[in-house]
C-alpha cells in the first residue's frame, strides 16, 4: 500500500499554492496537505501536527521566509523544508540553506519541485530510520544491562514495554505470561495501563476458540493482528468490551518463545486507533519479544555465558543492517554476528577467534584499536566511521564480570548507508498494484525481484540475479516471452501475457504480466498475478468430462479382471446390494436376496466384532474400510474375504451410505500359512545345523587342547637321549618315562574321546580300588620337568594311612594332572606348588545311607595350592565351565581353550566327589580342592569293565609258534613294529602293502590269522575284509580278522565288526596287547570278542 504524506504548505497566493498542488498531484505522490497563509496558522499548524514535508513561499506578507524557517526547526528540526519563491536569488538561497533548508525551487521552474520533494523525503526518511535504529541500539543495550544485572522479571519486561512505547509514541504495550501447560495467561505486565486491565486479562484462556487475541497468537506459535476490534466477530463480547473501555480499538500479538522453541506468553501492541501496525511497530514487535524472551529464559534458568550470546545473536540478526561483538582484553573477537557482516564481505567465522589485526586490515585495526582501549577503561564510545565501502555508526560499552571488573567490550555497529531504491523507481513498481515485481536488463539477466517472487518461485534473489531470466520458463514458453521483451525493448507495452515460470521443487507457475519497458534505463518493470490455480482449474474441467465418461467403463472391466465383486449398504434403510460377483463369493446363488444381518451372522465368529467396529471406525473417522475376515458358505466351508469400502457423507458430515468391493483371498491365505510353516521349518533345521556345528566346535578345542601335555617329557627325554650324555640308569628313567607319556597319551585319546561322550552323556568308569599317592604321584611326574624348566619347586604332603577309593585310576591321575598342569601354566618362574593329601570327614556322599551313629563320611581330599596368578572374584563362579576363561590376556599368554578344569569337574562327580576353587585375587595364588569319598571297609571290589584283556595266555616264550599271519598296513614304520613283535612271538608274517596286494598273496596261500589296517589307497580294509568273507571257507572266509586302525571311536569299532572282523584294535599299539588279542582269537576261532581295545 503507497505511503501518505503529510505536507504543510505555507503560501499566500491561491493561484501559486494550487500549482504546487496540480504538480505534486501529477508526479503521483500519494500526500495530504494544510494549506495556511498567516503567521499564526503555521505556528499553529506546527504545534497540532507532525509533518513529513514544509513548502513555504519566501516572500510573505507579515514576515519572511527565515523567520518561517527559524520558527519550523524550533518546533519540528527533523522535519524537511524546502523554500518554493519566484523572488529568491542565488544569494539568498545559499544563505537559506545555510540556515538550515532542505533545498529551494523557483516557480518559474516547478519541474524540480518533484525530484527535490522526492529526494528531501527520501533523506528525512533515511534519517529518521538511522535515529530509530540507533535509538533501538540504545534501548536494547539498556534493556540487555536490565536483565544482566540481575533484576526482575516484572521489571525487566516493564522496561520493555516502557521502552517500546517510547520508540513508538501512541502505542501501548504489555505481556500476558502463561501457565507450564500453556492453557491460560496467569498474569501480565501491563504498565501504562488502569490496573483494572491487567487484573481482567487474569487466567484468560489460551485456545483455538481465541481468534484474534493473544490466546491465539500463543496457541498457534504466529503473530496474530486485529485492526478492529470493536468490528470483528471473531471477538468474544467480554474481551471486545474489555479492550475498548480501556481506549484498544486495534491490536498486534506476537508469541515470545523459550529456547525449546514453546510460547511462554504473547506481547501485545495495542491502539488507540483503528488500524495496522506499521512496519517500524512490526520491527519492534520482534525486537521486544526477543528481548522478552531473553527475560524469561533468565527468570526460568541461570543462563551460562555461551547462551546469553545466542540471545545476543538472536538479536543481532534481526536488527536491520545491524551487527553485534564481543571483544576481550586482548582485542580479540569472541562473538560476532548480525547482517551489517555480509554487506562489509565478511562472516563471523572471519572474526570470531582472531584479534583487530588477524581479522581486519592493519588501518581499520587501528582506528578500532582506539574505540575499543577506551570501553575497555569503563568509558562508553560512540563512533562513525567508514569502511568496506560502508559507513557505520558503532557503539560500546563495557561488559562487567560478578566481580564488577570490565572483561569484554559489547560493541554494536549499524549500516546507515543502505539507501532506497528511488523515488521514481518505487512509484512505478507501487503503481503497478502488484507483489510479483521484477526488473529485467537488456542484458537478458534479472536486475532485481521482489521478495513474494521469490517466495512464489522458491529460489533466492542471488540465484535469481545470477542467470539468464528464460533459464527459468517452460521450455515451450522461451521463444513467445523473448518475443514479447524484444517488442518491450522497442517502445511497446505488455497487458495480459502469460507464461510459465519454474518453481526450485521443478513445478511450473502460470503467471498473468504487465509490463513496461524504460528505453533511457534500458530495462524493462514487470508486475505479475500468479493464476497457477486458475489454470490448473482450467485444465482439470477439460480433463474431467473424458475422464468421467470413460471411468465406468475402466471400473467395470478392472472389476471383471480383478474378480471382484460389489456392494452397496444404504444406511438409512439398513438395505444391503451385492452384485452377482459378491453374492458367489459367499455361496450364494443370484436370485438369493441378502441382509444385513444375514451378512453379520455369515461372518465367522471369531472376526466378526473386528469387522463391526473397523465399520464403524470407518464411519465416524471418515475414513476408508478395508479388512480381512472368515466367511462361511451354507455348505460349511470357509473362505477368506478382503472388504474394502468408503462411506458418503451428508451437508452435516453424517453417513448415509456406504459401498466398495470384495475379493476372495483364500488362496493367498493359504499360501501365506504355508509359506509361514516353511520358515519355521527351515529356521529349525538351520538351528540344529549351528547346534551341531557347536558340537563340533567344542569337540575339536577339547582334542587340542588335551593332546599336547603329554609329548613335553617323550619330547623331551628323547632329546636327551639323543644327546647320548645319559647313563644307563638314567637312560632306564627316560625310557620309563616316555613309556609312561606315551601310555598316557594313548590313554588321553581315549579321553578326549570320552569328552564327547561327556557332551553326549555317555562317559563310564572303569572303577576299581585306586591307590591315591601311587596315581598323584605319576600325574606329579607327568608335570616335573615343565615345573623344573621354570624353577617351580613342587612340594608334596601325603598324610599316611589313607584309605583307597573306588575309581578309575587313570581319571583319578587325569584330574591330578589337569590340576597340577594348570598350576604350572599360571605360576610365575620360582613360584611354589603344593599337593597335599589327607583325609577328611564329610557328610555322606549322595545315594548311600547314614545312621544316627554315622553323621560323616571320609573323604580323601588333594588339595592343589600355587603361588601363581590367582582367579578374579568375579570369575570364581565360572572357572569350572566349558570353555571359559578368566580374561583374553590368559587367552594370549598361556594358551588354551578354558575345557581343563571342566573336564575335572565332570569327573570327579563321576567319582560321587567335589572340586572347589579359591584364590583371595589376581597375583595371590589358587587353591584346588578335590573330595573323593573313601572306599568303605567291607564294600566288595568292583571287576574292570569289559574292554581289558583279562584272559590267560600261555606264558610260553612263543606263544604264535607255526601261526601263519596276513599283516596288511600301508604304514611301513607300523607294518614293521607289527610284524617284529609277532615274530618274536614265534609267527610267520607275510606283508602285504596294500588291500590288492593282500588279496593276491590270500589267494595263493592259507593263513591262520589276518591283521589289516582300514585306511589304504584304492581299496580300504572293510572292503578287503568284505570280499574275504564273500569266499566259502575252504578259500579262508572265516579267517580270524583283527582290524588295526587310528579310528578309535565306537562308531568305528561298530563299522569294523559290521565289515566282518572279529576284533578291533586302536593305534598306538602295545605288542603285548597284539600278541594277546591274537592268541586269544585262535583259542576262540571264529567267535567275535566281547570287548573294544581302543
């Protein structure tokens, strides 16, 4: 809307006074005027009005024009005054503007008076926005040292509103605060007003119902206006009444906002007059609400440094041409913000951090240097000054710590040479009656857009100023609108052309030009209404009428493809439709009518009160019906239906109607259960596939872990033999020990096969009486020369007189050795272990039965204590699981898998017996404590389990003399040691190396006994063994068979008997063993042994 001016107009002559008139009139200057003649009615005049512009003639009847002059500036020295005379010479009108005119006009040359009146308010205009920007400066830095100093809320916001209503004369202004909820105000701050208006405006509510007050402007997070309230039905009759028995015919409410971004209360502009706020009532509506903000915020929380310069910046940024910093003893800038930055080239980050000189040049360093030592001191400054092609007026003042010590400068500078465009220019966009306006060069480049034009098009000013104007039109609409500006360029004028610009989303807008081309500014002033909608309307009829004439067609073929069927429920009348499609989906013939209840009970039962409430849902929400659910047909059988549906709605928004389709879906139905079953299926099977791979797993760590222990001493007494520095007595030891070790770990395969039997359940006991310090004592030897290769003394104290215990002696010196190993492993070089042995008495073991005389049984307790690292308290608890370690360092350091002490567990409570661990922590050592319940006096020995040799052989020296023996093995160190020991034994051996082999030589000769190995090239010893026993007797098919082999397991001993022989026996052999098995087979014929040698 074109700005009114107020001129007062000081002319004796009519005729010359209509003039001015006719010519300001003419220029399009949109003004008011007082037309006065006397001394006395200008005096006047200046004291009842405010005015923007003073003409007076020089020459007049009762005083001159220096006495006018004198007389305005005394009055109104900010007003602009421009002497318009026929008699005023050169001078006479250098000496008026001396005095203080704006500029003189001669009537004989009127055609200046436009430009000069232009130019004149221009200035006045830009003087009085500087006053008032520096003015806002002033207040807001009074206001910021209000709230910064500690005082009240209450006080704090008085000052703002005092001070706004002191930068805006006329206006009144207050703050409604509201509750946490944000439901009503509580209270207000309304100074200037009669205290009955504060205490009305108590627990006013906050709502949607509230249009046009502040409740609103709360309620909704925006600004909310009312030009008129005595005039707006919008307007309750008791806030009406209210606000116009305190003089509010008008008011402005803008919601001020914590940091979370909520409404804490509303500012309130209020008028006395009926009207809109002005743009410089806008500008301080957002001035005092930030600042009321700041307030707040202050009185909700303590604010920390970092957030009263968010305020601060908050502030800064919505100056105009403004900006805010801080600068510290050092002159180096820690804050820095505001618009004035981007006008001088710069951005904060280029200022924050750095001092005067890293950040500006050495001259402007300077002269800021200066402003800022002074305020620095506690002297306020206030400067104007040039620089970046800018002019500036700056202000400072000190900022004080909680010590009332100065620690930074708080400067503010604002741009007081952004000038409007021209006059003229304004005029011609203004007379336009457009928002959309733009100006366009020859050069085919936007010179300028208006801000709603950009908003239309969503790109920015730059973005738009920086290419070419058609880089923005439809493609199709470039050639006619270049058209159209060439035309403009040549004198003519545009009305009503249209055209399509580009939106940034990539959408296209209809716009509606006019527009007028200035040949001696070679550009061209364009004024634009957006008719996108229209258009879009336009295009829509078109499309409608061939759409709605093709849509039942299309519905009634896609329903036909789709199978679907359609139903109609009037429900007014509770009458259901269905078409025949609809009525065969719930087994019913055509001709059969249908209800709605017959509906309702067709339903299954179980789905049948989802599918009334998702109606009803439906209805009440105005929103779409779509569910699945069972039908039965009359003949029982069920199908699945999915029901879709819309309802229509009446002027009231009540439903009358409601329709859609159906679709059979059992199919589907059925295909989901069944595709669900094989996920479960398969989600099995991969869960028992990872189950066994587990197994697995833990099978294969327990075999690594045990069959290393064992090789040290047959390693390390073969060195030494080697070495050839043994005596013979030595040289007995070593070879005892090794025999020993290699035993032992014969034995050792067969307990690591045992731990799968652990996993599996299936591990037995060869029990029989075991003499403990016998089998401690050679687990003892098993661990010395690892002990002794660490100076690890140790030490061993066996109580005397103990009792057996009923066990298997080599788990018994497994257990033992697992202990002392681990106490070797974890004891540092020069550590100490101790065993101990003695017995202890305990409650009875589990399973037998105590009498009132018999409250203890005795045990026979090992105690394994080192000087090691010790066990965390934390992992105590599981130091006897399966594969569980005290930290990832052990992991590294000592190796193992963490199976050790597990394997113990298991064992000794297969003996019916405990094992305790206990260490006070890490680097203090561990104890073990094992408990074996003692054999009780009178308990019968219990015989070995079968799988041990215990039949007689003939004690002569050649037990297998004349005995004709096939041995087949590939291995020829074994095929050696085995057909050696035989001989000894008085047999004849014939050796075969491989299956094909043993069955040539079987086929030219006959054999007593056949020996074979199972892995071989080419063809295995079951196979071998298979086509032996495929031969009639005569041709040896029931030769005795023993099967030699490294496969230990009992599912191999199974396959070997299953193959057709009669023994099975585990590598490493024991040529006793060998010679045994043998003799007894002969003794035995062809009958299969009841026992398994692994």
């Amino acid at each position: 809307m074109m700005a009114l001016w107020r001129f007062l107009l000081l002319e004796d002559s009519p005729h010359d006074a209509e003039v001015v008139q006719a010519t300001l009139t003419q220029a399009g200057i949109n003004y008011e005027v007082l037309h006065v003649v006397t001394r006395d009615e200008f005096i006047r005049a200046l004291e009842a009005t405010a005015f923007d512009l003073i003409l007076a003639d020089y020459s007049l009847p009762d005083f001159d024009g220096i006495a006018a002059l004198e007389i305005a500036h005394q009055r109104h020295p900010e007003t602009p005054f421009i002497f318009v005379s026929a008699s005023l010479g050169e001078e006479r009108a250098i000496e008026t503007l001396k005095q203080g005119a704006t500029d003189y006009v001669l009537k004989q040359r009127l055609e200046r008076l436009v430009p000069a009146v232009n130019r004149a308010l221009q200035e006045a205009e830009e003087r009085r926005d500087r006053k008032r920007a520096e003015h806002l400066l002033v207040e807001q830095k009074q206001l910021l040292e209000l709230i910064a100093t500690g005082h009240t809320l209450d006080q704090c916001l008085s000052a703002v509103c005092t001070s706004m209503s002191r930068l805006a004369p006329g206006t009144k202004v207050c703050f409604l605060l509201a509750d946490a909820d944000r439901c009503r105000f509580t209270r207000s701050i309304t100074p200037g007003f009669a205290p009955t208006f504060g205490a009305g405006l108590k627990d006013a509510p906050i709502n949607d119902l509230c249009i046009g007050t502040c409740g609103e402007a709360v309620y909704q997070g925006k600004s909310i206006g009312c030009a008129d309230i005595q005039n707006d039905t919008r307007w309750s009759e008791y806030w009406r009444d209210h606000c116009i028995s305190h003089g509010i015919l008008a008011c402005y409410s803008a919601p001020v906002f914590g940091k979370e971004g909520l409404p804490l209360g509303s500012l309130m502009l209020c008028f006395a007059e009926v009207r809109q706020p002005s743009n410089w009532e806008y500008q301080l509506a957002s001035f005092g609400t930030q600042i009321a903000s700041i307030a707040l915020e202050r009185d909700r929380e303590a604010l920390a440094l970092h957030q009263s310069e968010n305020r601060l910046r908050a502030v800064a940024s919505n100056l105009p041409g403004g900006a805010v910093f801080i600068v510290d003893h050092q002159l180096r800038y820690q804050l820095a913000e505001g618009k004035a930055l981007a006008s001088a080239g710069m951005t904060s980050a280029d200022l924050v951090g750095k001092t005067l000189w890293e950040a500006l040049e050495p001259e402007l360093a300077d002269r800021y240097e200066q402003s800022y030592r002074q305020a620095l001191k506690g002297e306020p400054y206030q400067i104007e000054h040039h620089s970046h092609n800018r002019y500036y007026i700056s202000h400072g003042v000190p900022l004080y710590g909680d010590r009332g010590e100065v620690e930074a400068v708080l400067a503010m500078s604002y741009d007081i040479t952004e000038r409007k465009r021209v006059e003229q220019e304004r005029e011609r966009f203004l007379a336009l009656g457009s928002d959309l306006l733009v100006i366009v060069g020859n050069d085919g480049y936007f010179r300028w857009v208006s801000p709603t034009f950009e908003r239309t098009l969503g790109w920015t000013l730059e973005e738009m100023t920086t290419r070419p104007w058609v880089d923005f039109l439809h493609p199709d609409d470039i050639e006619p609108a270049l058209a159209e500006a060439n035309s403009l360029f040549s004198g003519s004028q545009t009305v009503a052309f249209e055209n399509r610009y580009r939106h940034k989303d990539g959408s296209y807008r209809w716009f509606l030009w006019n527009a007028q081309t200035y040949i001696e500014e070679q550009v061209i002033y364009g004024a634009a209404v957006d008719i996108t909608a229209a258009k879009t309307l336009e295009a829509t009829r078109k499309a409608a009428k061939v759409t709605l004439q093709d849509s039942e067609e299309r519905l009634r073929l896609a329903l036909l493809a789709a199978q679907q069927g359609i139903w109609d429920w009037d429900l007014r009348t509770q009458v259901l439709t269905w078409d025949e499609r609809c009525k065969q989906m719930f087994g019913l013939s055509p001709d059969v009518p249908v209800s709605y209840e017959w509906h309702l009970a067709a339903i299954h039962s179980d789905d049948r009160e989802r599918v009334q409430t998702a109606s009803k849902t439906a209805l009440q929400n105005q929103s779409d019906f779509n569910e699945e659910y069972r039908t039965l047909h009359p003949d029982g059988t069920m199908r699945w239906i999915l029901a879709q549906g819309r309802g229509y709605y009446d002027a009231a928004g009540k439903p009358y109607r409601m329709s859609g389709i159906v679709m059979d879906i059992t199919d589907r139905k059925q295909a989901d259960q069944e595709r669900e079953k094989l996920l479960q299926r398969e989600q099995a099977a991969r869960e028992e596939a990872e189950r066994a791979n587990r197994i697995k797993d833990e099978f294969l760590a327990v075999l690594s872990h045990e069959l290393r222990s064992p090789l040290n001493p047959i390693l390390g007494w073969s060195n030494l033999l080697r070495s050839g520095r043994l005596d013979a007595e030595r040289t007995d030891y070593a070879l005892a020990t090794i025999e020993r070790n290699a035993k032992l770990q014969v034995q050792l395969i067969e307990d690591l096969l045992d731990v799968s039997r652990i996993l599996r359940g299936k591990l037995n006991l060869a029990m029989a009486p075991v003499d403990l310090p016998t089998t401690i004592s050679a687990a003892i030897e098993t661990v010395q020369l690892a002990a002794e290769a660490k100076s690890i003394q140790i030490q061993t104290v066996f109580e005397s007189g103990i009792g057996r215990v009923l066990g298997d002696a080599a788990r018994l010196q497994q257990i033992t050795w697992n202990l002392l190993t681990n106490a070797v492993k974890f004891t540092a070089a020069g550590g100490k272990v101790e065993v101990r042995l003695e017995q202890v008495e305990s409650n009875a073991p589990e399973g037998t039965t105590s009498t009132p005389a018999q409250e203890s049984y005795p045990y026979a307790q090992i105690t394994i204590k080192d000087t090691g690292r010790g066990i965390h308290p934390d992992f105590l608890p599981y130091v006897f699981e399966y594969f569980r370690q005290a930290d990832s360092t052990t992991t590294r350091k000592f190796g193992g898998l963490g199976l050790g002490l597990a394997i113990v567990r298991h064992l000794v409570e297969l003996h019916g017996g405990t094992v305790d661990a206990d260490s006070l922590g890490e680097g203090q050592g561990a104890t073990f404590t094992v408990r074996i319940p003692l054999q009780q006096k009178g308990m019968s020995e219990t015989k070995p389990e079968q799988g041990d040799l215990h039949f007689s052989v003939s004690s002569q020296q050649h037990p297998l003399a004349r005995c004709h023996v096939l041995l087949v093995d590939d291995d020829t160190d074994t095929r050696n040691l085995v057909a050696f020991t035989l001989e000894q034994s008085g047999a004849i051996v014939v050796c075969a190396v491989s299956a094909i082999e043993a069955l040539q030589v079987f086929s030219q000769q006959q054999f007593d006994v056949l020996v074979s190995d199972v892995g071989m090239p080419d063809m295995d010893g079951y196979d071998l063994m298979r086509q032996i026993r495929s031969r009639p007797p005569e041709q040896g098919g029931n030769i005795p068979a023993v099967v030699l082999t490294a496969y230990a397991g009992e599912r191999d001993r199974q396959q070997a008997l299953d193959a057709g022989f009669q023994a099975h026996l585990a590598k490493p052999i024991e040529p006793e063993k060998v010679v045994k098995l043998i003799t007894y087979l002969l003794q035995k014929s062809n009958e299969p042994c009841n026992f398994n040698l692994l």
